[in-house]
C-alpha cells in the first residue's frame, strides 16, 4: 500500500486546521489502497508551529519552508500560507519533485498562476486547487443531474455567496489588503462561484461586473464614491455581474461581505431544459430539485436528501446525520491523495485555477471600463 507523507506549510491558522482534521478523515471516507502520514507542519512562527502540530496530530514541526519541500522524505506538499507566498513555495516544490496541494487562489494574477501551472505540467507532479465547494456531495449529485436523460442542458445560473463579517470585524487581516493577498469580494468568495459555475454549466465567454467598496466614515455610509486612482488600489467588498457560457448558459452572480444576517451563505440555482436544481451551503445535505416531467399530482420542487446513500462520498450509516465542513475538506483532499496513489491528474487543477483567475481579471476590467470584457484563451491542457 502506498504511503504518501504530506508536508503543510502555514498549517499554524485556520485553514491549516481544516485540513488538518481533512487529512485525519481522509482515508475513513470509503476503502483507498494508500496510507497518508501527517509528516510536519510548517508556519513562520516555530513556536505556533509546534503547538499547532501537537494539537492536530502532526509528526513534526519546522518554521523553515524551504528546508522541508526540499526534503526526500516528504511527497506531497500543502499550501495554506497567504496567497502572496503561493507561487515561491509551489515553484520549489514542483523543483523538487513533490506533488502540491494549494488554496485559492494559487495566485491573484493570471501569469503567475500560468507559471504555477506550466511547471506542475512541465514537472509531470499532481497537482490541485482548494476549491473545496465543488466536492460537496449534493454538488457532485447537481452534477450527475445536469445530463441528458435527467435534468438536460444548462439554460441559467444564479449564484450567490454573501456574508455580513465586515459589519462586525474591522481586521480582515491579510484579506484586507491587496500587498498581502487580499483579492476582495470577487476573488476570496466570489471565486467559489465561478468555480461552481463552469464546474457544472461550462467555460464562461464573456463578463459585465459592477464592484464597490464601502464608505466607513460614519456607521451609515454607502458605497464609496472612488475615483479611477482609487479603484486601482481598493478592493472591492461587494459586486454582481452577469455572464454568458459558451453553451448560450446565461449567469447572475452577487458576492458581497456586507449582507446582514447572512453567515458564509453560498447559494445557486440552475433551471435546466429538463428541469431545475438549487443548492444551499446552509443546508449542505439537501438539494431541491424539480422535473419537467414529473406527473401533474406530484409535480414541483422536491428536497432531495444527499445523505440517503446517493454519494458514496456520504458516509455516515444514517441518513441526515448531516456533513459540514471538515467533511468536504476530507472528500477533496481524499482525491487529491488518490489521484497521487493512482498517478493520474487530480480536479480542479492549476490550469483550472488560472481560468478562474482569467474570469476574476475580467471582472474587474469590465467594472473599471462599464463594459462587456470577453474571456482570452483557455489556458493550455485543461
């Protein structure tokens, strides 16, 4: 059986944590031919490190990054630094032959994440992307659906992931700011929606956005009237755009941090030419699903119940037990390791990554400009 010893660099916060307890499950989902050894875990502090490690059942701990995706006794390395650390650390990684895991976004620019991607291929190493979203059983299962036979083709998306955090935290910390990282209400959550979006309608072709940033001089300011300067430099922290596929699929989407009383609420709808489907984060077990032709008495929206054998990513013995999310952290880091096990390529990969990342860019030129931006090329190999 193959053993695979995973490295985890920024494991000392609270992405670290959740796959932290990812990695502990991973392998308790369903029968795999692998073994996975939580090795070492890595962060800048060595004292958090070690702390962190001991709690969350690491071998080991390191503040020295670069000594540990060196080492010949690690094969998979785990990114959950900040994204302006993504790219060094995933180029030396890939240098030294190791297969990398990383957060979204792997980078929040289109050639650095090109340059993450044509090393992964140019490496031959696994490589995958921490959209965790699109691992979630009832979003596999929207998937299955959107088939002929079933629900059929796409016709519309409507998406949406919005929080109320900024009301009450005036810290983003790293998400705060553009120099750390920080890629705003479009590229922290807003890329969930993109990911789920192609992941199950196809490639978008083309964008029109609208992205604002808050007025925080008094607790009942709007949106900040910037000027160009301004907007070059402010993150945005809310937005909504539209969207054409390239099936003729047509997209709504809104993300935003300033949305009181909703708490991490990703949500999304799908009407199909057979049918429609809509999914609820807050409700992650269920899906609601409607057939065209279903008969009259039975007709209309019906809760599908995820849990009730249907995913063999679900599994608890009893039905609405209920998964959350360390459960879908463990399904898509599960892949990841089997897709190293099996030597085959893991989803979402690099390219994939770069992809949302050419959607994120589009975004914001067509919110500067007020007009339609049309997608560039896909990149290469996805």
């Amino acid at each position: 059986m193959k053993e695979i010893r995973v490295a985890l660099i920024g494991g000392g916060g609270f992405m670290g944590r959740a796959h932290s307890l990812g990695y502990s499950v991973a392998t308790q989902l369903s029968e795999v031919d692998f073994r996975v050894r939580k090795s070492i875990l890595v962060d800048v502090d060595g004292d958090a490190a070690a702390l962190a490690a001991s709690a969350l059942g690491w071998e080991a701990s390191s503040a020295d990054w670069r000594s540990v995706v060196a080492s010949p006794d690690i094969d998979a390395v785990d990114i959950v630094t900040p994204p302006g650390l993504h790219k060094e650390i995933a180029l030396a990684a890939i240098a030294h032959g190791k297969h990398v895991f990383c957060e979204k976004p792997i980078t929040n620019d289109v050639p650095g994440a090109l340059e993450m991607w044509d090393a992964a291929r140019e490496g031959g190493v696994t490589n995958q992307v921490g959209f965790n979203y699109r691992h979630i059983p009832a979003i596999t299962h929207a998937k299955e659906l959107l088939s002929p036979g079933k629900l059929g083709a796409p016709l519309q998306f409507r998406g949406t992931y919005l929080h109320d955090a900024l009301f009450f935290i005036s810290d983003f910390g790293w998400r705060g700011s553009k120099a750390t990282g920080g890629s705003g209400a479009t590229g922290d959550i807003g890329s969930h929606l993109i990911d789920i979006a192609e992941y199950l309608c196809g490639p978008i072709v083309r964008v029109s956005a609208l992205q604002v940033t808050r007025d925080r001089s008094h607790a009942d300011s709007g949106w900040h009237k910037t000027t160009d300067a301004e907007r070059g430099e402010l993150l945005d922290e809310a937005a909504t755009w539209i969207a054409e596929f390239e099936n003729g699929t047509i997209g709504t989407f809104s993300a935003g941090f300033y949305s009181p009383g909703k708490k991490n609420a990703l949500a999304f709808e799908i009407d199909a030419t057979g049918g429609a489907v809509a999914f609820d984060w807050n409700n992650p077990d269920q899906l609601i699903v409607d057939l065209l032709d279903d008969q009259a008495a039975v007709a209309g929206p019906r809760t599908v119940e995820v849990s009730q054998g249907i995913q063999e990513d679900v599994w608890y013995p009893v039905p609405g037990l209920g998964q959350g999310y360390v459960d879908g952290m463990a399904i898509q880091l599960r892949r990841f390791l089997q897709a190293i096990a099996d030597d085959r390529p893991a989803t979402p990969n690099f390219g994939e990554a770069v992809r949302i990342q050419q959607v994120i860019d589009a975004i914001e030129q067509s919110a500067f400009t007020n007009a339609w931006v049309t997608m560039p090329d896909r990149p290469k190999g996805i």
